[in-house]
C-alpha cells in the first residue's frame, strides 16, 4: 500500500517557480491524474516525487514516511517516460526482464515475473521480438511492462501515450484503465489531453504555471469549474465564456441577454457548456451563424459573441446557413458566473 502526501511542496530554479505550494494527499490505490497545458509544473511535480529533482519547499511522505532525501531507488516507484527508452538490442522478454535483474532478483521467479506482466499488456506473442520489429502501441505496452515488473507501490507515468497516434491513444488508454483496476496500485499520471484526464483519474488536479488551480473528480471539475481557466481547459468544446455585465439583475453582452441573475451591478463572466444549452424559437443569445460543423453524432452551431466564439450542440439532424439568425436558450441551471477579473467562480449566482 502507498499514500502520497505532498505537503506544501515547491520547486525553484534560482527565482523562477516551477510548482509552488503544491499540498494534496493522494490514498492508497488512487489513480490521480495532473492535468495542464505545456510548462505548468506537471512532470517537475512528478520528478520530485520519484525522487529525479530535489523539492526546494515542503516535504513529501510515502506512507507517513518523510522522503525528501531517499534515493530514487529506495522509493519503490516506477516511472513510465513519455520515450519509452527500450534497450534496442534486446529482444521483448529480456527488456521486461530487464529491472528483476538490476534489482539482484531471485532468478528463479524471472521467467513467470515476466510472462504475467507481459500477458497483462498482451504482448505474449511479441516476447522474441526486437523493439524495432514493434509499433509505436507495442513499445509502449513494452515500457508498461517493464514498470509492472517491478511490483512497485507507485506508478508514475508521464505522458505514457503521447507518442501513439490517435487510434491507438485510445486502446492504449482503455488497457491502462482496465490494468490500473487490476494492478490496484497507487497511479500518478501526468497529460496535458484532458480526455485522458477525464477517462482515467479518480482525482483530476488542474495546473497552471505551477499553481494547482482545483482538485476533484472528474464530474467535479466538469460541473463546476473553480474558475475560468479550468472552464477553459475541461470539455470539449471547452465551456462557453462571455464576458458581460450585470444591472439590475439582467446579465448583457453583446447578442445576449440573461434575466433573472441574482448578482450585484458590475462586469462578470457567463459560461455555459454547448450541450447543455437548446435552439429555440427565442432565447437569451440571438445572433447570426458564424460557422457550423458536422460531427456525425451532432452538429456544432457557433456564434461570435464580442471576439469569443460561441458554441452550441444541435441535433445530428440539424441543418442551417451561415448567418442565418438562431435564438439560443440557456437553462438557468446551466450557468455559470465568473468574477471579471480574477476568473473565479460565483457560487449561486442565479435566482
Ligand atoms: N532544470 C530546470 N531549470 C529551470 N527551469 C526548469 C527546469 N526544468 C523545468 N523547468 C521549467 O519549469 C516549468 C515546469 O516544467 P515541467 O517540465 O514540469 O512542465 P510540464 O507541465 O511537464 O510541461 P510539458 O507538458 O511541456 O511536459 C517550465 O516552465 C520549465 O521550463
Ligand atoms: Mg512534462
């Protein structure tokens, strides 16, 4: 068993901030996953945690244990890199293989080690090949392996899918799902795609320029946004976000117009997702098509609404025209309010 806790966890470079203030508990057997774009912390957060990069603020405890000056090795977690990094000359079994033997293993328990972990990622009928006789899915699946091998009490994995092309993301993604069930191992997983992030966390951790921006499931973090930027970052479309101003209890902007807004005068945010908002005879946005797209499973209508670009999901059936005029009808309960200048969310906000 293995619980994660970052406590007030920092990394400086000289005065630059890679992850500030970083303070979660991760249980046992959690799949939690760092989501954010480019540059925000993720895998500095990850380093720190396996042990590759010294934490300049806080401590980090596995199972109560303070280990911010353990070695890597004496952690018992196993990384899993974006490039996998597969030794090219050896064959599938003896990559596998490959950390029983540095780790002085008992011999003896290689060979079914090995096999149970290759079955696990389906790789038994791939254990005499080469890496370069695999693709791209395969070598991954190898590194996959090669990390359950070690019967660790952590998982982390950076990235793990990012070199696979589309298709195969989404496999690779389901096995990973379905082997984090099995393996039931405490999971840290770092991506910047937030489907990936929705399909397999427990937890969702949002992250930007190193400062955790929420914390929560999933369904959490999809219904009620801490503020704009996770709204922004979560969905797609992301939510729908106009910027506008409330008087009177009426919310305007540009084609818009909400009743019934039960904030004080001044400059907010509205947000509202595309699928939850109908075309209706009337409704609080009015304004002409700028563009429409075709989904096979929907059709995406969108309107410009100041310089944002509006969106709302229609029936797959649905047909129009460029600059036809649409009335678009948000239920109360669909939106949601942000503070104009800092982004946070307003809890409540209508009545
Ligand atoms: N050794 C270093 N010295 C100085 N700055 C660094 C160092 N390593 C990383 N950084 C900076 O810290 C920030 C966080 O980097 P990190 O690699 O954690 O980002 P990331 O979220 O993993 O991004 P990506 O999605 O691109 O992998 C970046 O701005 C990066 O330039
Ligand atoms: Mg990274």
């Amino acid at each position: 068993m293995a619980e994660i806790q970052l406590r007030n966890v920092g990394k400086r470079w000289g005065t630059f901030v890679g992850v500030h203030n970083f303070d979660l508990t991760i249980a046992d057997r959690e799949f939690l996953v760092l989501l954010g774009p480019s540059g925000c912390g993720k895998t500095t957060t990850m380093r720190m945690i396996a042990g590759l990069e010294d934490v300049t603020e806080g401590q980090i405890l596995i199972d109560g244990k303070v280990v911010n000056d353990l070695e890597p090795k004496d952690r018992d977690v196993a990384m899993v890199f974006q490039s996998y990094a597969l030794y090219p000359n050896m064959n599938v079994y003896e990559n596998i293989r490959f950390p029983l033997k540095v780790r002085g293993i008992d011999a003896a328990s290689h060979d079914e080690k090995v096999r149970r972990a290759a079955s696990m990622v389906e790789l038994d009928d791939f254990l005499h090949r080469k890496p370069a006789e695999l693709s791209g899915g395969q070598r991954q699946r190898v590194a996959l392996a090669r990390a359950i091998v070690r019967e660790p009490n952590v998982f982390l994995m950076d990235e793990p899918l990012s070199n696979l092309d589309a298709k195969l993301r989404v496999s690779t993604r389901a096995q990973i799902k379905n082997l984090s069930h099995e393996l039931a191992v405490t999971t840290i997983y770092v991506t910047h795609d937030q489907i990936e992030a929705m399909t397999l966390a427990d937890r969702v951790v949002v992250m930007k320029k190193g400062i955790v921006q929420q914390v929560g499931s999933p369904t959490e973090i999809y219904d009620h946004p801490a503020n704009t930027f996770v709204a922004s970052f979560i969905g797609s479309p992301a939510m729908n976000l106009i910027d506008g101003r409330v008087e009177g209890g009426v919310f305007t902007a540009q084609h818009t117009r909400v009743e019934g807004v039960a904030l004080p005068d001044g400059p907010v945010t509205l947000g509202f997702r595309a699928e939850d908002a109908v075309l209706a005879g009337q409704g609080q946005i009015e304004a002409p098509i700028y563009t429409i797209e075709l989904l096979g499973d929907a059709t995406m209508i969108s309107v410009r609404i100041g310089g944002a670009l509006v969106s709302v999901k229609a029936d797959k059936t649905y047909r129009a025209e460029i600059d036809d005029r649409i009335a678009v009808s948000i239920p109360v309960e669909a939106c949601h309010f942000f503070a104009a200048e800092s982004g946070e969310r307003i809890a409540l906000a209508t009545a």
